[in-house]
C-alpha cells in the first residue's frame, strides 16, 4: 500500500498573497522536508520548499473536492535542501514576523548556480597569540568557557572601545574548535570584515568562511556547500545573513556590536539577525555571547536586572587611554559675518586649529558627519522655493562633485539647476552641510595633505574599502571624512583627535530612541581615538551644549546614560518596558487607504476589549516619508507589556482584515522606529 506521504506533499510558496502552505502530488516519490522544489501556480511556476505535513486521507479527498490537485514539477540542487533544524528556523521565524515561509526561504537562500566558478576558500595560519589575557579579561573567559558544553545561554561582554573583546571572543573561539565544533561570528556591517578576516586567518586552524554582499554568487554557493559536506570545524563570519548559513555542528555563536541596527532588516522580511542568532543558537544547545561598548537599552536592562550572573563588564582600555572630550558651542559663532568664516563653514576655529597641529605632530584625524554630500539642500532666495524629489517630498541633497541634486530615498537625481524652477532667479542657497562640502573646506585649508572621504558615496564595494582601510593605515591619507560606517570597530593606530559635526539633528529627530542612538553613536565615534596613546581628544560641535546627554559622554560614564534613559522609557511604556509592533500600509490612493486603516484600527481595539487584552493601538499616522515612488505609506503602532498580546492582534490583522487587494501591507515586530 502506497502511504500518502509518498503520493502527496505539502508546499511553502514562494508567492505574496498565496496561502502559506499549499498540497500537491508528488507522482509516488517521497520528497523530504526541506526539499526545494518548483510546483506550478495558476498559469505560472513558483519556486518552493517542502514542509512537514500530516494530512489524512480524509482530508486529501476533503481538498481534491475543492481543487484538481498538481503535482511538483521540478527538484532543485540537493544540496541545497534545508536541514531540519534549518526548516525549524525558517518556520519559527515565518511565525514570529507574520511573513509568508516560502518567501522566507527563497529570499534567504544564496542565488543557486549550475555552474559556479571556482573559488579558493580562506585557511587560517594558527599562530600563537600576540597577547595573553589580562586581569579583567582571563576571569571573564574562564567562566563562559566552563559553561561552553553546558548548552544554551546567553552571555554579555559590555566592554569600551579597545578593551579587549576580540581577544576574549578569540580564545573562547579556539576552545570551541578544540572541541570540533564551529562558531558563527555576526558584524552587522560589511565595512568590518576585512579586519575581522585577517585576524581570524593570523590565529585560527581551520577554514574561514565570510558571508555577505561584497562576495560573489560562486563564493557563497561554495561556503553553503563546504557546509553540507565539511565533517571539520569552521568559522563563519558575515553580516545578519550568514545566521542562515547550515551549519549543523555549531558549537558557539557571537554577536558583535550587537546594539548596531544594520542587525534589522527593512525590506522583505523585517527580521532582526542578532534574535534570529540567539534562537538559532537555542535550537542548537549551544551559547551565544553579544558584545558591546554600548549596549542596545533592551539588552542592557535585561542583562543587569535578570541574567547579572552572565554580564561582564570591561572598563579600562588594554591599551592607550580615554581621549579627553570638548564641546564647542557653536551658538556663539553662528553668525558668520566675516570672509574666513565662511570660507571654513562649518568648522570652528578652534577645531581647525586642532587639527592643524595634530597634523604638525604626523598624526591622523578623523573627522565626522552623519550626512553625505556637499549641502542638504538648494533653495532659492528670492521666492523661497525647495528642491524636492517628487517621489517623495524630501528635500535633494546637492554633490558638488558630481554637479547633481539626488535624492536619499528614491533613484531620483538631476543636474544642478542654474535658475529656480519657480521664479527664474538665478540666485539658489545652499543650506547644511555633509561630507563632501567638510571634505572641500579641509582641501582648501590644508592643501598639501591628502583629505578623503569614507562614505558610501565613495565606497561602493569590498576592494574599495580594503583599498581606503589599507591607504589610511600606510599613511597615505592624512585626514578621513566619513559618516557613521567610521565609527565602527576600526583600529587607528595613528588617530589621536577626531572632530564630530551634525549630531544635533540625531538629538532633533522625532523618534524614542533618538538619545540612545545618539549616544551609541558619539561613544562608538571616539573609541576610534586614543586606543595607543594617553594623549587624546574628541572635539564635538553643537548647537546644544546643555544636552544632558553631552555630560554622559564627557565623563565617559560607563553605564550612567542607561540608567538615565530607562526613566522616560517606563514612564512612556517604551521597550524595554513593552514590547512593539508596526503595520505599515500603501497604496496610491492615500484617502481610500486612510479610511479603511482607521476601520481596521476599530476593530481591532474591538477585538482586544473583548478578548480583555492590554494592548494599545496607535494611529494610522503618516510614515516619515509619506510619499514614496506615488505610493502613500501610513502606519499603526502596536504596544503591550505580553508579546503574545501583539501576535494575537497581528495574527487577527493579517489574516481577517478588509483591505483594498491592490494596497501594499508590512508587519514589523521589535521595529527600531514606529515613526
């Protein structure tokens, strides 16, 4: 007798708007779960995987009443397939993100090729450690190293800039391989694994394996297939992508920078990398040890109030010292009367001066602002009109390089406009600044040295960065320009003073995490300074002075910022208080969508009174770009103290609400923002 498992299959879709799990015929084969296969849809053809199913005869003949059942038309590379703990990953975040399975999948996996070039994968060189472990550091890894077998647990290195945390996140690594297991190494940007790499090769005996957008289709195809068939330990290193690689002996996975958002994804699925790591490392009874100088606020309350027993504080620098740090107000030179001042717009006085003798003495500087570009925008004088980009409102930034106007949110651009579009005058001002008008002043002020820019205007591959990073550390480049990817666990050896511009607008924006990410920035920002000298400075101009959050970073107050922001959090029901999730709506037809979402609003809070659920329902609101691409975006905010609560609220949403089929909808849980 033919079992039903063998004539039949159930199918996650690789299709929006289909149902999650579909049934087809499998023509007397038996296709195991986590088979990628293509099944036909409609008039089409879908990409798929197979799922774990326990359909009866019952009701096979219950849905061939229905429909005439199809059967599975193709099978991809095997070994490709997904294992089991891979498929219970994959389902647990479906059901955690409210996100269609099959999609999930195929959205993760790497581009399959039937012909892959070669690629050479990395060996590492297993040389001795260049240091031993210090005082604060050896007591910190003897005690996750006696728990390494001891299954899952989470760990937390809270440590400054330069104390030492690789060298922890090393040695624990090397008593993992001992064992012949592999480790997962999560950075949450691209920027940081060319440093990453060369250290675990220098120290590490066994394949180094990197993970993320800057390498080829043919070298991801062949890390997923050393995975499948490799019986040795490996290292894996990535972005939050990499959390998908199969690695079936995981011994250990790590988190660095865990507090970094480039950890959450906007588009597609809106998981976060570091949560889907600490379930991957659950799923595998293996630990998972985050790392920080400054912790995300969630992580922080969480480890000091109920896992203290797993929280390591490093609070001295292995080397060097903490760089001392001044505010210029720049109230008291805002008017900007004379030649010279704007000329070296918008840097103070003070703060070229610095940077003149730092560079006297042979030394580097970094110089930083949070915006690209030459100005922040164009507008006329005469009739006051603003260039915008029409697919959003947002105003256009201008690159004087290039000689264009462009839009930070759209494809849109065009070249820089002689007259007004409005009034005909010829005379347009340029207002704000980012990195390539600091990049011009610095030019025209230190014309014998050699000022370049390190964004992602100039940066817009692997071989570039390495190309900046390398010319930077041979003393080829004087002076870096650079946004927030400068910020982030770069080791400068000749850098002593740094120069931070544009943080007012981080303290400005509307949103509840705007203190915590400025502070995470500016301390991240002047780890960059000091790491081999005690004789350092971080010079911060702004329009703020009185900020409290100014009083934290001068005093290099190692968790008093916490303290002092989970205040208002609670008072507001914030996370780490609440937990949160967003729907995000658009459609072109912005009234007809407003109207509809405010119903499903009311039905919503309807559903919760009567279930006697504590949740609170924000909006619709516009998002903060209402506008994008002639698609209108509004959103709703979703708020309780029980995750449950909000999963039975979206679950409701997703499945029972009344929307227009034409309007675009996004469910974000543990969103970074609800503007």
């Amino acid at each position: 007798m033919i079992e039903l498992n063998e004539q039949y299959c159930q199918v996650a879709v690789n299709y929006p708007g289909t149902e999650d799990i579909l049934t087809y015929k499998t023509q007397g084969v038996f296709l195991k779960p986590g088979t990628l296969v293509e099944v036909p849809l409609g008039r089409r053809k879908a990409k798929g995987v197979i799922v774990p199913f326990n359909l009866t005869q019952e009701d096979i003949d219950s849905i061939e009443a229905k429909y005439k059942l199809k059967a599975v038309t193709d099978l991809f590379d095997p070994e490709f397939a997904l294992g089991e703990k891979e498929l219970q990953l994959y389902q647990w975040m479906s059901k955690y993100y409210h996100y269609n399975l099959g999609m999930l999948v195929w959205d993760s996996l790497p581009k399959i090729l039937k012909r892959p070039r070669e690629v050479q994968l990395e060996f590492g060189q297993n040389e001795d450690f260049e240091f031993e472990l210090n005082e604060w550091q050896k007591p910190i890894f003897e005690t996750i190293n006696s728990k390494l077998e001891s299954g899952f647990d989470r760990f937390y290195l809270h440590g400054v800039t330069g104390s030492g945390k690789t060298l922890v996140y090393l040695n624990l690594i090397k008593e993992v391989m001992k064992k012949g297991k592999s480790v997962l190494f999560l950075l949450p940007e691209i920027n940081l694994t060319p440093q990453f790499t060369e250290t675990f090769k220098r120290f590490l005996d066994c394949p180094i394996l990197t993970y993320h957008s800057g390498v080829t289709a043919s070298h991801k195809n062949a890390v997923w297939k050393h995975l499948k068939k490799s019986d040795r330990p490996v290292m894996v290193m990535g972005v939050r992508s990499s959390v998908f690689l199969p690695i079936e002996n995981l011994g250990l996975v790590i988190v660095d920078e865990e507090h970094d958002n480039s950890f959450k994804q906007n588009d597609r699925c809106p998981y976060n990398g570091r949560d889907v790591a600490i379930k991957k490392a659950h799923m595998h009874s293996c630990p998972v040890v985050m790392g920080s100088a400054t912790p995300s606020l969630e992580n922080f309350y969480t480890f000091t109030r109920d896992k203290r027993d797993n929280y390591f504080t490093m609070e001295q620098r292995a080397a060097g010292g903490f760089p001392t740090v001044e505010l210029l107000d720049c109230r008291k030179h805002g008017d900007k009367k004379r030649n010279e001042d704007i000329f070296q717009w918008p840097f103070e006085q003070k703060s070229l001066d610095l940077l003149k003798e730092a560079l006297d003495r042979k030394e580097q500087v970094l110089v930083f602002v949070n915006r690209l570009g030459f100005a922040n925008y164009l507008q006329c004088r005469a009739c006051g009109y603003k260039f915008e980009d029409p697919n959003t409102g947002v105003p256009l930034r201008y690159f004087k390089r290039k000689n264009i106007l462009s839009s930070g949110h759209s494809d849109y651009q065009i070249p820089m406009p002689e007259i007004c579009l409005d009034c005909g005058n010829m005379n347009l001002l340029q207002k704000g600044f980012g990195t390539e008008r600091l990049q011009e002043v610095l030019t025209q002020v230190f014309p014998d040295k050699v000022i370049e820019r390190f964004d992602r205007d100039e940066i817009t591959n692997l071989e570039k960065l390495e190309d900046k990073l390398d010319r930077f550390h041979s003393g080829e480049i004087d002076v870096f320009v650079g946004t927030q990817m400068l910020s982030k666990g770069h080791n400068f050896k000749r850098v002593n003073l740094v120069l931070i511009l544009g943080t007012d607008s981080m303290l400005n924006f509307p949103d509840f995490r705007s203190m915590e990410k400025a502070y995470q920035m500016l301390v991240q920002i002047l780890g960059r300074s000091g790491r081999y000298s005690e004789e350092a400075k971080v010079v911060i101009q702004t329009l703020l002075p009185e900020n409290p959050l100014f009083d934290f970073v001068l005093k290099h107050s190692f968790s008093g910022f916490y303290e002092y922001e989970l205040a208002p959090r609670e008072i507001g029901m914030f996370p780490p208080y609440a937990k949160m999730a967003g729907i995000h709506v658009s459609s072109r037809h912005r009234d007809k969508m407003v109207s509809q979402l405010s119903f499903e609003v009311k039905r919503l809070n309807d559903f919760c009174s009567k279930k006697g659920l504590e949740v609170q329902i924000f909006g619709p609101t516009p998002a903060m770009i209402e506008r994008r691409a002639n698609l209108f975006t509004w959103s709703v905010a979703i708020m309780s103290k029980d995750v449950n609560s909000i999963h039975q609220v979206l679950h409701v949403f997703k499945n029972y609400n009344q929307l227009d089929k034409s309007f675009s909808v996004k469910l974000d849980v543990d969103p970074y923002s609800i503007i």
